[in-house]
C-alpha cells in the first residue's frame, strides 16, 4: 500500500510500478537521479540490440543493420519516451526484440521459437504500460497473416498454432502480476460507481449550506473538500 499517493493506492497491484521487470533493479540500488539515467541507457540499448537483429533477420548487412538500430534506438519516439519515464522506454524498447522473434517463428515454426517469442512479449509486458504492448501484437497479428495469406506458408496451421500460444503464453507468465492490477483495477471501477455520486451530492449540499451561512466566497473558497 503507497500512502504517499492519491491518500493511498495500491502499490503492487498498480500495474505501472513495474515492480517486476528486471532493469528496474537499478532503482533498488542506485539514487532516484543514477537510476533514471541507467535504466534509460539499459532500455536503450535492448531497443538498438533488438533493431541489429531484427535486420540481420531480413537479411540486411551488418552496417544497414546497424543503422537502423541507431536510427530506432536514437530517433525521436524513442528518446521522447526515455524522456517521459522508465515505463514508456521499457515497453517500446522490446518491440524489435519480438519482431525479431517473430521472422524466428516464421521461419523455423517451433516451440522453442514460440517460448523465445512468449518470454521477449512477457517482458514488454512487466513495464505495465499496455499501450504499446497493444501495439506489439497488432504487428505480430498482422505479420503472422501476411505470412500464411501471402507468402503461404508450408504450415500454416502449426504456425498458426504456435504464434498463438506464443501471443497468450505471457498473460500466463506475466498472472502474478496482471490479475492483481486487474482486480485493482476493477475494485477501483466498483468504488468509483458506487461512492462517487454520493460523495459529489454530499460536497454539493455542504456548498449550498456554506452559502446561505455566508462562509463560503463566490469562488468556492472556504469549503474544505
């Protein structure tokens, strides 16, 4: 429980901590300021490193490859969301990792493929920013059937099968931390609906109270909310 924020809210069960998601380590042992920079330069280079790879997958050279990890791990999405937080960097930083896995799938179907893919997904996932895990899959999704519809695939059913379990597989690896955020957040919902108007219709008739007893000023100050 974190009764620093909003006159407490859950901690663990906020998604957005990102409690579990490993780079995050650096703010158990270094200074807030020390850490922000490491985790960004952390985040950073996981998104170079998985743009080389994903190139060398298409079949580029080295130096392309290279390039285009500069260009992702330097351009401007990038350091814009470094500069937001450690969250926002930390999603899109696997991104290219499970593009990269995914040409791996497609190209050998395996198993093995598909829990590479599943632990790179289950990664983007432990930032808690869901946004851009969202739009991981949309890519993956549409990667996938452009391969079997297109490209037609020797076996399309065994890689269908396999790009599935390797889209569900880190709601699985990643439950100990998404069901608690989405029971959090579901609690948060029911408290909202049932609390909320009552709160508001409590805060109205003490307004109009104050006013007829002339303590309140024609811009509400004087009522403690």
């Amino acid at each position: 429980w974190n009764r620093y924020q909003d006159c407490g809210a859950p901690f663990f069960a906020m998604s957005q901590v990102g409690l579990l998601y490993p780079v995050n380590l650096l703010f158990a042992v270094l200074d807030r300021e020390p850490a922000l920079l490491a985790s960004a330069l952390v985040n950073l280079s996981i998104a170079g490193a998985g743009t080389f790879l994903l190139g060398r997958r298409l079949g580029l050279h080295p130096l392309p490859a290279l390039c285009a990890a500069l260009a992702f791990q330097l351009g401007w999405v990038a350091t814009w969301l470094a500069s937001w937080s450690p969250i926002h960097i930390a999603a899109l930083a696997w991104l290219p990792v499970a593009l990269w896995r995914t040409e791996v799938l497609l190209r050998r179907p395996s198993v093995r493929a598909a829990i590479a893919l599943a632990a790179a997904l289950a990664l983007a996932h432990l930032p808690g920013f869901y946004q851009t895990g969202f739009y991981i899959y949309q890519l993956i999704a549409l990667r996938v059937a452009w391969a079997c519809l297109v490209q037609r695939c020797e076996q399309p059913r065994r890689l269908l099968a396999l790009a599935l379990g390797g889209l569900l597989a880190p709601f699985l690896l990643d439950a100990v931390q998404v069901l608690p955020a989405l029971a959090g957040e579901s609690g948060a919902e029911s408290d909202r609906a049932a609390v909320g108007p009552v709160v508001i219709f409590r805060e109205i008739e003490a307004l109009r109270g104050a006013e007829r007893a002339g303590n309140v000023g024609e811009d509400g100050s004087g009522l403690s909310m």
